[in-house]
C-alpha cells in the first residue's frame, strides 16, 4: 500500500501535549477521522476540518500533499 505525505495543523487546545504542525506519511486511503483517532483527539470536539483551507467531512478520503488543519469546537454566548 502506497505511502501519502500529509501536513497536519492543530490549533487551540488541540496543540497541547501535541504540536502545531507536523509532516507525516499515511497509509493511502486515511480519512479524516482515522486522523483525529491516530491523534487521540474526541470527534466530538472538534469543530472545523479544513483541508486545502475547504472545510471537508469527517469521511474525506485524503490525498497525497494534502495540508489538514484541524480546529476545536468554539464556545461562545
């Protein structure tokens, strides 16, 4: 199975006990939610999925030199 190298960009509290941004390789056919499980991040808590700066679902199959950048839920009144 081929290899896909991906930019993974944490922001918020998201970035503690992690990292900013970090280059990995994937196993080819990854989602977005095998991503925020590899990361031990709840899918409940996060908000936005940007890749490529378009918001995608949690079931975008990602690609080779995909950047992913991903936010947490964002409380507010």
């Amino acid at each position: 199975m081929e290899r896909l190298h991906i930019k993974v960009k944490l922001y918020a509290g998201f970035r503690e006990g992690r990292f900013s941004e970090k280059e990995w390789d994937f196993s080819e056919g990854i989602t977005v939610d095998q991503i925020l499980e590899e990361l031990e991040i709840d899918k409940n808590e996060a908000g936005v999925v940007l890749v490529n700066s378009r918001q995608v679902e949690r079931d975008y199959t990602l690609c080779e030199g995909d950047e992913i950048a991903i936010f947490p839920l964002i409380a507010g009144g």
